[in-house]
C-alpha cells in the first residue's frame, strides 16, 4: 500500500513538472515569435529609410535646398571674385 502511495506520488509530481514545461515551451515559443516579427519589422523599416536617405541626397535636391533655403548660385567666371595672397613687406 505504501509503495502504491510512493509511486501515485511520483506519478502526479512527474505530470505535474510535465505541465509546467509545456507551458514554459509554448510561452518561450510564443517570446520567440514576437521577436521574430519584431525583427522582420525592423529590416522592412531599415529598409524603408535606407531609400529614403538615399531619395533625401540626390544631387539635384541638394542643389535645390541650396538655392532655395541658403540662397546660393551656381559660380559663374563673372560673378566669382579672386583673392590674392600677397606677402607683407618686411620692416
């Protein structure tokens, strides 16, 4: 009778550490898949900036922020003013 007590024991502590590691698995796989859309996310979002910068340093919109926000032109021989260096006389 006593051994029959002894082994029901072993028998519900074994079913029940199988329960708790069924539920562990299915929680980490569950973890395991969040980060996994959490990463393809974020690719598809470094993606989406990497186009952007490069959409963002084209030459011509450059150029065009430069003559409308910083009002500048494009240096032409008749507008472009030459400086010289000239040593300093000696005392």
């Amino acid at each position: 009778m006593r051994l029959n007590l002894v082994l029901l024991f072993a028998v519900m502590a074994s079913a029940m550490y199988l329960v708790g590691v069924q539920y562990d698995s299915r929680r980490i796989f569950t973890e395991l898949d969040k980060a996994r859309s959490e990463a393809h996310r974020l690719e598809l979002e470094n993606e989406r900036l990497q186009v952007e910068k490069r959409a963002q340093t084209t030459p011509a919109r450059v150029e065009r922020l430069a003559r409308e926000k910083l009002q500048m032109r494009q240096a032409k021989p008749g507008i472009t003013t030459y400086v010289t260096y000239s040593e300093p006389a000696a005392p």
